[in-house]
C-alpha cells in the first residue's frame, strides 16, 4: 500500500489519497471517529477549494490572487460566481464596512478592474500577484497574509503591499465574513505618490510641482469626470461640472486610513464603482458623500462589530453538524478538553494523550478508539 506518515497523529501512516500529491485524508474506523473525521474533512475542503478569491495549493506557498481565481470582469458580469455569500459583511481598516454580495463584490473586484482599464494614472495600482506570508485555518474561519505586488503601469512600476485577512466561511464554503487590514497603507501611499506625481502633472498639463496640490487636482478631475459621465438624472450630484471641480479641489485629499471618511480620498476609492450601480455610488462621490463617505466616530467605529458570523476560530468539530447523533454526555467531555489548551489535530494533543493514556473513560480515548496511538495502523481513508 502506497502510505506516508502523518504529522498529526505519530505512528499512524496513512494510505496515500489518490487526487493529491501529499497526505490529505485521515483513516479512521468506526463511529467513535465520526468528530476528527469531520474536522479532517473539513480541512480537505479547505485544501480543495481553500477561499475561491485565494486558492492555497497543496505544493507551494504563493497565494493566487482573485485576479488567478478570475478576471474580474468575470465576476462582476457573473460569469463566474462570486465567492462571497449573499449576506457577506467585509470590513477593510482603511476604508469602511461593505454588507451584501453585490456591494462587496463591487469593491473587491469592480475597484481594481475600472482602475486598470483607465488610460491615465490611477492612485490605486492594480494588483498582479500575490505571495502568501502566514496562513493559519482552522474551519469555519481562516487567517492570510499576504503580500501583493501593485502595479502602476504608466510609470512602469510595482510596490509590494501587504495586507492581513481573516475571513469566515458559510457551509457551502462562501465567505460570510472577511476583516482585512491593510498593513503599512500609510508608508505605501508616501512612497509610491512621489513617482506618480510628475507623470499626474504631464496628464493634467500642469505646472507645480507641489505634490498634495497635484494629488488634489487629479482626485477633483476624475471624480468629477466619473460624475458627469455617469451621475445624470436623478442621480445627479453637482449642478455642473465646475461645481464638482470647485468643490473638490476644496475638499482635503485626506490621509491614507480616512478612505471611508468626509475626503477626496474616499470619493476617488468610489468612483471606480459609479458605473455598475449610479443609483448606489453617485451619493458617495457626491457633497454629502451618502453613507460611505462622511465623518465618523473613532469610538464607535473600533466599537462596533458589523459581522453576521463570528470570525472567532473556535474548534471546528464543535459545531452543530458534527455533533449530530453523539451522545450529550461525550459532548459535554469534548467542551471540557476543548476549553484546555489542546487541539485534536496537534502533536501537543497526541503527547497529551500519551501523558494521560491510563485515563481510558476519557472522552478522548473514545474518539481515537481503543487502540494506542503509538500503534495505531490506518486501513481506509476518506
């Protein structure tokens, strides 16, 4: 039999699972299995579908970007289904909180695509690959960060942005909750505007060289393009286009974290959606800003948790579904392992159990079977 060792339970070697190139099942015989079968199966599909938008392969550490998973294009013309869950709530510390599937999906995709079909600069880079530098999953809920490259292409350029993610998944592997941070913006956007700028100034036919009066002007002239274009009718913002120039360039660019404020910043962040939804956008680049850019309460914005689903990485065999048909009483002596700091699928777990082997009416002898771990030989895989 092809096998191979497997690292979460020593002395156990596993029966070498046929689609994939390394030990991805767990063999378990018998009911008494039924809690650690479902949480290995559960990280299988993880390893199978691992965030759509993501995609961890099994032999290497490069996260694909969503721009791997599909273009974005795709996505936003439902091509390709969206990997967000209808009632996705996404919160990115730089900007603001996004509710909703069709909402989200204009942000996550929809910015960087309007962004890179543009034939003039853009203060957003579009993002072209992305390296994975610390994972930690433990189902429903995951833990990313990776680094993705941005491009600015009219100045031939590419700066790494990392950016740290936890995201929770429903049942049917969508993602329910997604809390992301963007790390460094701050030091990101100071060193990547100074080589934009004079190329800004060749495109706008301008003059200074102040940068902040630069980085103004550009921000005033697309919004209010974006606006003129697209903001007619009842979704009419600005009386005309020099009122959108006047007011804008009145209005302060903002700091790089006040992208979901009262600023320019967030007007020219939501211009690249006002074309999939006018109704829903042109408010936000509007004077009044709608519900995404206006003033906010520092308080309640660290306060709040906007979340449907916890993001709390609770131990995935304690749910539900997996406890269906275990007696309550073995499920009581689960919760009280699981309050210890051990995990069923950790060697510290399996020293535990070695530590303890005596203690055979553990609830945790129960679930591995009789059988000593040192020993224990697997015969089917799932």
């Amino acid at each position: 039999m092809n096998t191979c060792w497997c690292p979460q339970f020593p002395g156990c070697y596993l029966e070498r699972h046929s689609r994939r190139s390394s030990c991805l099942s767990v063999c378990l015989s018998g009911t008494s299995s039924r809690l650690i079968i479902f949480k290995l199966s559960k990280f299988l599909l993880l390893r199978e579908y691992y965030i759509p938008s993501f995609n961890l392969t099994n032999d290497s550490d490069q996260f694909h970007s969503p721009y791997r998973y599909a273009d974005p294009a795709s996505v936003i013309d439902g091509i390709i289904p969206s990997p967000l869950s209808v009632d996705v709530v996404g919160r990115v510390d730089a900007t603001t909180t996004f509710v909703g599937q069709e909402l989200n999906t204009e942000y996550l995709f929809g910015l960087f695509l309007q962004g890179a079909d543009e034939n003039t600069t853009q203060l957003i880079g579009t993002p072209r690959s992305v390296t994975i530098q610390s994972s930690v999953v433990e189902p429903p809920v995951a833990a990313v960060s990776f680094i993705s490259e941005m491009e600015f292409s009219t100045v031939n350029m590419t700066v790494p942005l990392q950016i740290d993610m936890f995201i929770s998944y429903d049942d049917d592997m969508k993602i329910v909750s997604y809390d992301a941070i963007l790390r460094r913006v701050g030091e990101f956007m100071a060193y990547t505007v100074p080589y934009l700028a004079p190329q800004i100034a060749k495109e706008l036919n301008s003059t200074t060289t102040n940068v902040t009066e630069l980085i103004e002007l550009k921000t005033a002239t697309d919004v209010c393009a974006v606006s003129t274009q697209y903001c007619t009718g009842d979704n009419q913002q600005y009386e005309s286009h020099d009122s959108c120039m006047s007011f804008m360039t009145s209005l302060s660019f903002g700091e790089s974290w006040q992208g979901g404020m009262n600023t320019g910043w967030c007007r020219y962040i939501h211009k690249n959606m006002v074309k999939y939804r006018p109704e829903v956008h042109c408010p936000h680049i509007g004077p009044t800003g709608g519900d995404m850019c206006i003033d906010r309460n520092y308080v309640e914005v660290v306060d709040t948790n906007p979340f449907n689903q916890t993001l709390l990485a609770y131990n995935s065999s304690y749910n539900v579904a997996d406890m269906k048909g275990i007696p309550a009483n073995n499920v009581a002596e689960l919760v009280k392992v699981q309050t210890e700091v051990v995990s069923m699928t950790t060697v510290a777990f399996v020293s535990y159990l070695l530590l303890h082997e005596s203690r055979r009416s553990s609830i945790v002898f129960f679930l591995l079977s009789s059988q000593s771990p040192r020993s224990y030989t697997c015969s089917s895989c799932i």
